[in-house]
C-alpha cells in the first residue's frame, strides 16, 4: 500500500522516514518529493509498504505524530489524477 505523508520537515531523510514506518512493518520505497527547479524538498514524501495491514497499522501509529519538530500527517495515497496545470489562453476575447 503507498501512503501520502504530509507536513514533514525539510530536514527530514528518506532514511529517517524508512525507520519510522519500519516499526511497523516492511518498508518497500520511500520517496522525498523534491522541487524540479531547486531540488529543495517540498514538504511531503511517498512510503510504500509491503502489507496492507502493517501499512494500516503506520498510518494509526504516525498520522499526527511528531517527527523532526512537525506533525506527519499520514494517509493513504490517491492515485493521481489526470489533467495538470491549466494554461492555454491567447486569443483575443471579447471585442470585435
């Protein structure tokens, strides 16, 4: 199961997230999403766990528990949905 883990600190590792969840079960991947443009972290990471129960039995332990001076905020992850920015525009609107 992947899980959306939210608010987490800036400092905080792919490895220090892997500890945590590990606690509770095995840890397949975690990914720190970082910005594109600056490689800085933006705030919030995927873990993907092996078992849905242990997976299940994280969110419980983690959603709202201190790591690294901020709240993590842990949920199950939605898949991503189709679309992205807007854009476009031009034309002329109106007028003539």
């Amino acid at each position: 199961m992947k899980l959306y883990v939210g608010n987490i600190s800036f400092d905080t590792s792919e490895d220090t997230l892997r500890n945590a969840f590990a606690e509770h079960g095995d840890v397949e991947e975690v990914a720190v999403i970082t910005d594109r443009d600056t490689g800085r972290p933006r705030g919030f990471a995927f873990v993907t766990m092996r078992d849905d129960n242990a997976a299940r039995a994280a969110i419980d332990a983690l959603n709202g528990k201190d790591l690294d001076g901020r709240a993590l905020n842990v949920n199950e992850a939605r898949a991503k949905t189709g679309g992205g920015g807007g854009g476009g525009g031009g034309g002329r609107r109106g007028g003539w």
